[in-house]
C-alpha cells in the first residue's frame, strides 16, 4: 500500500505558482521523498527528490517538513504543459541496486488558461 | 540520449491467450522493472531484474512471467489473459547507485 496521501485532484490558472501537498506521516528515517509526473499515453516522469533539505531543480521547488511528516512540490508559474498526475512516492534508501516505488494514485493537477 | 522502448504500444488479445510484452534500454542500466497500472490507481510491481539472468517477484507477479536474457531487455509474458482486463504496463530501468528512474511510454493491454 501506498505510504503517501494526497488530494485527488487540484485546479490552477496559467501563471500561478502550484503548490501540491503530500502527507507520509509514517515515513522511515532511511526513506528518499520522490515525486514524478504522468501524462496520458506516458510512463511517469521524474521531477525531483529529497531526503531531508529542501531541493530545487528546472523543474520545481520541493519543501521538506522539518519533522519530515509532509512535503510540498511547488511549480512555479505553470503552464498548460504542467497539466498531468503528480505522484509522492518514499522509496528506501538501498545499499543494493534494487529500489521499489509504490506509487498511490497522485492528485491530477488540471491548469486553464 | 538513451531512450527505453516498449513493444507494443497496444495490444489486444483474446481470453486465455499466452502474451508477451517486450521492453528495451540502450542506457546501460543494470535493474529493470515491470509495473501494472489500472485506471484511476497507482503502480503495481510486478517483476524486477536487478542484472542480466536474474529474476525477482513483485507484488503482483501470479499470473505473469518473466525473462531478462539480456542487460538491455526485460519482457513480460501474460500466461492466460483475463476476459475485459484493461490495464497499462510500464517498464522501467535505474542504474545502480543513480536515484531516478526511467520509464518507457507504455503498453495498453485490453482483453476481449
């Protein structure tokens, strides 16, 4: 099952900053905070990942709780091409190469012009 | 760049039918991953491969097969496909010690 909660579905205007929130109250202290993005007719895409410092890349801005119990994916200024399901995934920290993702269902962020 | 292709995009089969599903990387990238997706759910693991010959079980792996004869391919093998089942598969492959995955576009399943 899942370890992540997030809201189903959110909606936004173009050129607004998104922020997209993802409860993991049970999270492990050796546990990565992931997010990808899925179009339709695509695999999922990766958009960013932390462990416990804030990260920000080209795509995004992710703020980590400082008790790591929730995080936030903030996209600024989105565009229509922003429109896709957004996931929050944990994924154990491995000293193997195998690493599992249990993906939930994600909220699907819709964005109008 | 690498690109990672599954074949084929769609597929429709008939009830009971034995399919295959193949998924090809040139990234070089020693774990491959076989996920189900239903709609309106998340990803489902089905089968991993952590190197070329090895085989290890997700959590959705009764029903389905697997092969990883080489490094660069992973195919799934649907042993008796289930009447109105509609789901897409996703394959995906990670180097080791790299955090990201990447997944291949898809191949749509539906069973008439």
């Amino acid at each position: 099952d899942a370890k992540t909660t997030q809201p189903d579905s959110m909606e936004s205007t173009e050129g607004e900053t998104v922020h997209l929130p993802c409860s993991h109250a049970t999270i492990s202290g050796n546990e990565y905070i992931y997010w990808y993005r899925q179009v339709p007719l695509q695999g999922p895409e990766y958009v960013t990942h932390g462990l416990q410092q804030n990260t920000t890349n080209s795509m995004a801005f992710l703020a980590i709780a400082s008790d790591r119990k929730s995080s936030t994916l903030i996209l600024p200024h989105v565009s229509l091409r922003d429109a896709a399901v957004y996931h929050c995934i944990l994924r154990a920290i491995a000293s193997s190469s195998f690493s599992k993702l249990v993906f939930g269902q994600g909220t699907s962020l819709s964005v109008v012009p | 760049g690498g690109i990672i292709t599954q074949t084929p995009k769609f597929l429709i089969g008939q009830e009971g039918q034995k399919l295959t599903l193949k998924c090809q990387q040139n990234f070089n990238h020693d774990t491959m991953y076989w996920y189900r997706q239903d709609s309106g759910k998340g990803l489902r693991l089905i089968y991993y491969s952590i190197t070329e010959n090895d085989l290890q079980k997700g959590d959705l792996s009764e029903g389905y097969d697997a092969s990883r004869e080489k490094k660069s391919s992973f195919s799934l093998t649907v042993t008796s496909a289930q009447k109105n089942e509609m789901a897409v598969f996703l394959c995906a492959s990670r180097d080791r010690g790299h955090s990201d995955y990447t997944f291949g576009s898809g191949t749509r399943l539906l069973v008439i």
